[in-house]
C-alpha cells in the first residue's frame, strides 16, 4: 500500500480537514474511473461517493477536470522529487560510460540507465490506485507523458551526446519514437494488472531502447 499522504501534502493547504476531504474525492475519482470515462462521470456520483456536499466540491474546484489536474500536478511533483538519488548517483558516477573509439554508447555498464527506468517503474506501482488516472483518455492528459518525458530527457540527451551518428533529423525523430513507445509499454504494464517488477520492466525497456539504438 502506498503512502497517500504523500500526495496530499502537496496540496496548498495544511488543514487537516481540507486534505482528508481531497482524499475521499481522489479516492472516488480514481473508483469510479475504473468503470466508466472521465466524461461520463458527474459531481454528483463524485460528491455521493466520498460522502460530501457539492458545496464542499466547489469550495475547492471549478469541475472535474480541475480536480483531476489537481491530481496529476501532485503526482508529477512526487515523481520529480523521486528523481533526485538519480540525479545525485548519476553525477558522483567515476566509470567512463562511453567508448571514445567508436564514439557510441558502452552498452556494458548501463547501470545509470537502469536505476532511472527502474525509480519510474517502483513510482508507477507505489502509487497503482491511481493507475486510472494515467490511463484517462483525454488530450488534458499528459501526466504519463510528462512522467517519461522528464527521465527520457535526461537519458536522451546522454545517449545523443555519445553516438556517432549527427544527423539531426535522425534526432528530431527518434526521440519521440522512444519516449512514445515506452509510453505504450507502460500503458499495457499498467492495464495488465503490474505482472512483472520493476526491476523487470527496467531491463526489458533498456533492451528495447538499445536495440533501436544499436539497429541505426
């Protein structure tokens, strides 16, 4: 079970009513997601669920979308924060992670490489009640897509700094071919019920990165 408190200190407020009450509404969002779309679900069913006034909903949102926004900043907040012992263990790394004669990425030790897809993975499944947030279909959406984004950038820009191909076009390209495509393969890992760990799902995306890389 993951630590909701967590999310919820990251609301603007301290009171300690106002956060349970974000609580119960986060919770009844994230159920009745699990049955129908965003667009189907009314304030009423929300407000009924967590046991609240629609007074009280509107003390804190304008509608739906403001509470799910809500939501997905919290969330995006934690994940940032998370990548911090990335960070820090990226920049005390000593070894030389490339090979200076042919100019492309030392695919012998991607330990870096693994620790960030694997930080994103144990985030994805600490937090799993709130799967079906990341799977709302809606073009508001893009806490996933931000979420991969912001390790994908850090990893990109490595892997472009150390291969031998300049082409920018290649570039332009293949950066959202990559960070698209380990979208899909969280997407499937999340409505797949988390099967395999996290440990295993940041192998497998190492592998799958790398192939493309090493295919050019």
């Amino acid at each position: 079970m993951f630590d909701e408190i967590a999310v919820f200190n990251n609301s603007k407020s301290d009171d300690p009513r106002v956060l349970r009450t974000k609580q119960s509404l986060y919770k009844s969002l994230c159920s009745l997601l699990k049955k129908k779309p965003l667009s189907q679900i009314t304030i009423s069913e929300i407000t009924s669920k967590a046991n609240i006034n629609r007074s009280t909903f509107y003390l804190h949102y304008t509608n739906l979308f403001d509470l799910q926004n809500e939501i997905e900043e919290n969330l995006f907040q934690i994940y940032k924060n998370s990548l911090d012992d990335y960070l820090a263990s990226l920049n005390s790394q000593t070894s030389n992670t490339t090979n200076e004669e042919s100019g492309n990425l030392n695919t012998n030790d991607l330990t870096p490489e693994i620790n960030l897809y694997e930080n994103t993975f144990s985030f994805l499944q600490k937090y799993k009640e709130y799967t079906p947030i990341l799977l709302v279909e809606s073009p508001t959406n893009k806490l996933l897509e931000n979420i991969i984004a912001l390790g994908s950038e850090i990893h990109f820009s490595k892997w472009k700094s150390t291969i031998s191909v300049k082409d920018p076009t290649y570039f332009k390209y293949s950066y959202p071919y990559l960070v698209n495509g380990l979208i899909a393969v969280i997407k499937l890992w999340l409505s797949d019920g988390m099967k395999e760990s996290p440990a295993q799902m940041a192998k497998l995306a190492i592998q799958l990165t790398f192939q493309n890389m090493e295919e050019y």
